[in-house]
C-alpha cells in the first residue's frame, strides 16, 4: 500500500515510530516496511464491478470482518473516488436499515463512496417511497444486492412491544412505525427465547417478505439479476450476522 493511502491514524502511529521521517529519505523502501492489514482491498486499482448478488455479499462480509476486527481499509474514501463517482454510481448493495445511530451501513461494512445505496427509516419499515427506491436501485442502477439489516437492541421493536403491552398510543406517524412491526412482535411470542431478539430478526425476515411482492424486485430476482438478503447487526461485537 503506497504510503499516501494510508489511513491517518496508521501515519499517527509510523510517526510516532520515526518510521514517516526515515520513509521522507527512501520512499520506496518505506513503504515495503509496512505489512497491510489482512484482508483489506487494494487500493492500487479500482475494483470490478459487481454483477453477482453473492459476490455482493461476500463484498460485505470481509468489509464487516475487517471492522469487527479493528482492520478497516477504508476503500474508496480518496478524492480520487470523489472524482470518479462524480461522473456516476454503481453501487454493489442497497441497504435497507434502522436510522439507530450506532449502525451506519458504510462504517460497519468498511465501504467508501460510491458502494452503497442506503435507504434507513425505523425499525427499516417500508411505505411506498421506501419499496420505490430500493427498486430504483435495482432496476436502473443495476445494484445486484439487497440487504435489510436489522440490528440489536432496536428501540422501534422495543417501544413497539411496550406499547403492545401497555394501554398507551404512539402519537404522530410513529403509529405507523408501530402498526408496521406489530405482526413480527405478535410472531416473536409463539417462539422460544428472548421476545425482542425474535421480534427484530422477524422483523427483517417479514421485511424481505414484503419486499419480494414487488413485481419490479420479483422479475430481476426471477432473472437472477438480483438479491434479497437478511441481517442482524451486534451493537456489542459489531458484526454483522447473516440469515
Ligand atoms: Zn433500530
């Protein structure tokens, strides 16, 4: 990895072993001194583009390996990048997910500009504007993947289930939200275990369920041009579990 592509947080550190001063004198060799992480992407060149809904998945799987791992390479991050995608996109994977802070779809799979077409609404609850997007995604971007990422802990399934449980009301359009992840907490009660962690993996699999309803999603999964995947993000380890 050239030296100038290096996270900045690896120059902190060669800095600190004098290790950037001595690289000053001899650049080439310097850099041959420093072992890259496992499993970053090179960077030298940009990297195909993905047609195959698995090798999209696989894309996010190593980007989620390498950020459990503390690894990440931050891909296509440079100005370069900028540059490149200014002129167009073709993002390799929609991600449906929750607006919960702590997951961000680029940080947690490791990915720059450009990779990801990300839609996030609560609890990831469709509406119209939603489903159209992520066919939008799929049909003229050509975006081989779909993955709706569900994750821990998620506080619409939560306040979902205390309102179920409760004699109160959500105000506002957060009574949608509720009307829309009722069914998956009233299913999380016929099973074993913990209802919440049910309730949101259920969610994701009702979610995938509704999704493949489109006619628009249903022809290119049916031609094999794309995908529809599920998810469960741990807030604790930070990966990614796929279902
Ligand atoms: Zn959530």
């Amino acid at each position: 990895m050239p030296i100038d592509r290096l996270p900045r947080r690896d120059l902190l550190r060669l800095a600190g072993l004098g290790i950037l001063s001595a690289g000053l004198t001899a650049c080439s060799s310097s850099a041959s001194m420093v072992t890259p992480p496992t499993l970053v992407p090179s960077t030298a060149s940009p990297e195909p583009v993905v047609t195959d809904p698995n090798e999209a998945l696989s894309r996010l799987r190593e980007g989620n390996q390498r950020f459990v791992a503390d690894k990440e390479g931050h891909p296509n991050s440079s100005p370069s990048r900028r540059t490149t995608v200014a002129a167009g996109q073709q993002p390799f994977a929609t991600i449906l997910g929750c607006v919960d802070s702590r997951v961000p779809p680029e940080l947690i799979f490791d990915r720059g500009l450009g990779d990801l077409f990300v839609i996030r609404t609560a609890g990831h609850t469709l509406d119209r504007a939603v489903t159209g997007s992520i066919e939008f995604g799929a049909a003229e971007l050509k975006i081989p993947l779909i993955l709706v990422l569900g994750h821990e802990r998620c506080g619409a399934v939560k306040a979902t289930i205390e309102l179920l449980e409760g004699s109160g009301e959500a105000p506002g359009d957060i009574a949608m939200l509720v009307e829309a992840i009722t069914p998956a907490v009233e299913a999380a009660h016929a099973r074993p275990g913990d209802l919440l962690d049910n309730a949101i993996e259920i969610n994701v699999t009702r979610t995938i369920a509704t999704l493949r309803t489109s006619s628009v999603l249903a022809e290119l999964i049916a031609q094999g041009k794309a995908k529809i995947a599920g998810a469960v993000y741990d807030l604790d380890t930070g990966a990614v579990r796929f279902l």
